[in-house]
C-alpha cells in the first residue's frame, strides 16, 4: 500500500507531465522530474534536462548523465579551452525507478557500469553491444574534456543519485553496502575524485519539490549612494562572494544569464585582475576596476544590507568569475580579513526594453563582437512579441518562461530555433544536429539565421514545426532518447518540403505555411521516411552528425518533388 508522500508525489508528477508535457509516457517523464528536481542548482532549462537522460534498454542502470565543467552543462560540442585554472568537473549519475524500493541488482549494474566506462584505457565503443549509445555518449563527452584538461589538473566529483517511490530510511543494509563497492571503483579508476552517493525516495522528492528557485538576493554593503531607481555600493570582496556563490559554493550561473559575453577565460586583462587579486597591494580592488553592474526588478535598503529581486549582472562577468576563483582558492589563500571592496551599481528596470538597452549599452564600453549583443536585439523582441499570442514563448532569457508556468511543449529557446531555422530555412539539419551549443556562435550561421529581411512568420513556422515534431517524438515510447534527438532536426526538414512541395524550399516560400496545417499527421508521416532512412545506415549519432542520412534525405525528397527541383527559383519573399 502506497504511504501519503507516493500519493502525492505521484499526483504532483503527473499533473506537471499532463500540464508541461503531455506526450511524455510516465516512465519518461519521471525520469525528467527527478533530473529535474535533484539538478535544480544547475538551473538546466528543459531540453539541457532531455540533453542528458540516457534510459532505454541496455543503459547499465543509469537513466540520466551529466558533466559538468565549472557549473556548465558539457555538450558533446563544448568548447574547454576557456577553462584555465580552478577547474571543477561534476559528473552526475542518475538512477530513477518507479518501484517502491531500491534493489541490489540495479547497484550491481551501476558498478559494473562504472568500471567498465570509465577506465580510459579501454575504448567506449567495445562496449557497444552491452550498453546503449546514449550511455556511452554520455561517458565520452565526460572523457573528451577530462583528458584534453587533465594536465591542468581539475578537480573532479562523482555525485550518483538512486531514486525511486520508495523510502530512502528503509534501503536495505546489503544494497546500502554496494555504495561502498561503488567508491571504491571509483578511487580505483581516479584516486583524487570525490565521491558522493544518495538514495531518494517519494519524501525527498517532494522535498526538492517544494524548494522554489531564489529570485530574491541579500548584499552586504560598507558605503551606498541612492539616485532615482538605482544605486551604487562598494560592497566587500568576501560579501560579494555570499552574493554570486550558492550554498554548495558554485557559481550561481542564473545570475549571468542576460550577460552577453561568457566568461573569456584567461586573458590578459582577466590574468592582471587576478594577480590584483592576489597580490593585495596598497590600492582598494574598487579603484583599479570597473566594477559590476546588475539590473533587479526591486530593490530595498535595510541598515547595510541591500535586497534585490530578480537580479542580473549584465557587465562583471570577467570580474564577477576572477572574485569567484580567487576564493576557490581560499584553501592556500588567507582570505578571511580581506577588507577590500568592489563597486556595485544596482539599477531597478522593470521594462524589458530598458532592461535591453541597459545591457547592450553597459557593453558597448569595451570591443565585443556584434553577435555576442544577441537576445537584446531587436529581432529577439520581435519573435517573442509575434509567437506569443499563438501560444508559443520564446526564451529569450533561458527559464524565464518556464519560472512563469508555461508548458515546456510551448517554449521555444534561441538556441533550439536556431537549430530548427537550420533545418528548415538552411536545409542543414546535420549541422543542427552536431553543433547543439555553439551553432549561434558562429557569425556567419547566426546573420543567416537571425536576419530581419526574413519574414517574421517563418519563425512561428519553424518553432510550431520543431516542438510540434519534438512532443511527437517524445511519444513515442519505443524510441531512446538519443534516437529521438537525432531524428528531430531531419523530420522538420522533410516536413517543410512536404508542406511547401518544394525539395528545397525558400524563406518566402516557408514563412507561407500555414501554422493549422502543421500537425500530428504530416509530423508521423515524415518520421515514418527519416526513421527508415536513419534505421537503414546503422541509426546512430554519427549517422545522424555525418553527411550520409542528410544526402540520402534530399535524395528521397528530390523523387518526391521533382518538378519543383525543375522549374524556375522561386521568390525569397
């Protein structure tokens, strides 16, 4: 008989997959909460959840891996030379069974896993038989970045998480047991790692459940000065920290997200403030730095503390990071009675317009490529005006509209319109496929893609087409997960050739689509063509990330539509 944490657990679990993501079988969106829920400090958006859920038959008891390289979540295109010194890799191992208990036999599995996959001195893809191939992606990715910065000497950590319905106070002492075998393959395999475990049952659960994202933040100041809707603090190094440093002593990555530039890593100027840092000469931090600027909905003095709603930094990044390391370091630096400050300027902007131009303007003080200023542009606030009242909402600020309650089946994010716009308006969706990260890094991908000449419906079509292809997929019970992201960017191609009977169809031609005509239908018999393609040349990611299925795609699509190939170019608007 279920106690009163399943019943409600359960209920909770399944309102939230009938309200976000309808399409989802049970099993599936189980595994998506409990990621959810226990990687809530990493402030994942959705698909980054999806990202890393491996489940499936032959997943060697993991149902969901994740690295993670100084908080970042780590593609499978992840850039590591930004990563010069304190580097921390977290990698995260998920177990999540609806059963009321928790098993040795999973535990076995676990460890035979670990001591398999992750003894680099055996290649991943000897096990391609036993384990399926979003495990073994999964552990390359951690591979690929491990070795390429082993010499830099990261700190690593395994956290793995074993959840299910039942209660973590009741594991049974043999199962219990295997957590000590687990350790001990992981110090066989990294002698310096750390290593923590967790069972999690439905109270735990519900614990994390009911833990609400921060938005409102305390900072500690010596000196303020107040104008009209801002201020301007010197705040001391060691209460700065409090303020960008979670509990667990991470980065608090949700701050930056309006930030237009990621942290540039070591450079000189990143390289001189840290040697300020260390140094401790005569001069306060203040006066030979800029600064950090954050933008807040709400902020209000209390003695010498200062609360602030929904903070972004949007300059101080490089600053904000290098403060951050400097602490890291705190185990060989004497930090403690360091009086030092840095000034802080808090301007309250409730108008997402203002918000914008403050951050595009606070950084236009310095040299910064044009396309880092990306989702303060104004064609970033034109497709969110135009997709909302049809329903979908664009993501402008990654969890924005999921903190506002929107189904996850409704949001689109700029990253994953970018993808589909690649697939359908560039007829690329290998590219899409294999550069999941950095596509709109590029400048030349990014003026393609993001161009205002283009008519604004052809990005409604394009985000109806990816999330309706998406919810499809996810469905579809009978497919891995990795599968259904290797068919996603190919099924909206061919979709846009059906809808436009044109093989190669142009924007003008796109943007004409009607959203009514997009549905379940059209979406089905365009999976049934890709799948067949995808089955046929081996279904795996290099099928999906090389030129063979996109070549065999416009092959079958080019029969199909033959005369449109023939006739006269069609207008671009």
């Amino acid at each position: 008989m279920a106690n009163n944490d399943q019943v409600i657990l359960d209920q909770i679990i399944e309102n939230e997959r009938l309200a976000r993501m309808p399409t989802a079988t049970k099993p599936d969106f189980f595994e998506q909460y409990v990621a959810e829920q226990v990687l809530k400090n990493y402030d994942l958006s959705d698909d980054e959840v999806e990202y890393g859920l491996t489940g499936g038959s032959h997943d060697g008891g993991i149902d969901g891996l994740y690295t993670f390289a100084n908080g970042e979540l780590v593609h499978e295109d992840f850039d590591p030379t930004a990563l010069k010194r304190n580097i921390v890799i977290d990698v995260v191992l998920l177990q999540c069974k609806t059963s009321n208990g928790f098993d040795e036999d999973s535990m076995n599995k676990i460890i035979a896993l670990t001591r398999d996959l992750f003894a680099l001195d055996v290649a991943v893809d000897n096990y391609a038989g036993v384990y399926n191939e979003g495990v073994r992606d999964g552990v390359s990715c951690f591979r690929q970045l491990y070795q390429s910065i082993a010499g830099r000497f990261p700190t690593l950590r395994f956290q793995y998480i074993y959840a299910t319905r039942g209660d973590s106070r009741e594991v049974h002492p043999n199962v219990q047991r295997k957590v000590e075998d687990l350790r001990s393959a992981i110090g066989s395999l990294f002698t310096h790692a750390d290593f923590k475990f967790e069972f999690y049952g439905a109270s735990d659960l519900l614990g994390l459940a009911r833990r609400q994202p921060t938005t409102s933040f305390d900072i500690q100041f010596t000196e303020i000065l107040t104008g009209r809707d801002g201020n301007i603090a010197l705040v001391r190094l060691q209460d700065f920290i409090n303020f960008i440093r979670t509990e667990t002593g991470q980065l608090r990555k949700s701050l930056f997200e309006a930030n237009v530039r990621d942290y540039q890593g070591s450079n000189q100027v990143n390289e001189d403030m840290q040697q300020t840092l260390i140094g401790r000469g005569p001069e306060d931090f203040w006066w030979l730095n800029n600064g950090v600027t954050v933008v807040a909905t709400r902020a209000v003095q209390g003695g010498k503390v200062l609360t602030i709603e929904d903070p972004q930094i949007v300059n101080g990044q490089q600053t904000s990071t290098e403060i951050y390391n400097y602490f890291h370091a705190a185990n060989i630096i004497n930090v403690g009675n360091d009086e030092r400050c840095v000034m802080v300027r808090i301007i309250v902007a409730n108008d997402a317009v203002s918000r914008d131009r403050i951050i595009k303007a606070t950084n236009s003080q310095t040299s910064i490529p044009a396309a880092s200023l990306r989702a303060t542009e104004k064609i970033h606030r034109d497709i969110e005006a135009y997709l909302a009242p049809f329903s979908i909402f664009y993501d402008r600020r990654k969890n924005s509209q999921k903190q506002q309650g929107r189904p996850t089946d409704k949001i689109i994010s700029i990253g994953l319109l970018a993808q589909a716009m690649m697939s359908i308006a560039l007829q690329r969706p290998d590219d899409a496929r294999a550069r999941p990260s950095s596509l709109i890094k590029k400048d030349e991908d990014y003026s393609q893609i993001f161009d205002e000449s283009l008519p604004i419906n052809i990005y409604l079509v394009a985000a109806k087409i990816i999330k309706t292809t998406h919810s499809f997929l996810r469905g579809r019970e009978d497919l891995a997960p990795k599968d259904r992201n290797n068919l996603l960017f190919y099924v909206a191609t061919h979709v846009s050739s059906v809808l436009t009977k044109r093989a190669r169809p142009y924007p003008g031609e796109l943007a004409r689509i009607k959203v009514e005509d997009i549905d379940e239908l059209v979406v089905c018999q365009s999976v049934a063509v890709v799948e067949a393609l995808y089955r046929a040349l081996g279904a795996n990611d290099q099928v999906a990330k090389g030129p063979q299925l996109l070549a065999a795609l416009q092959q079958t699509i080019d029969m199909q539509y033959p005369l449109a190939n023939a006739g006269l170019q069609a207008d671009l608007f």
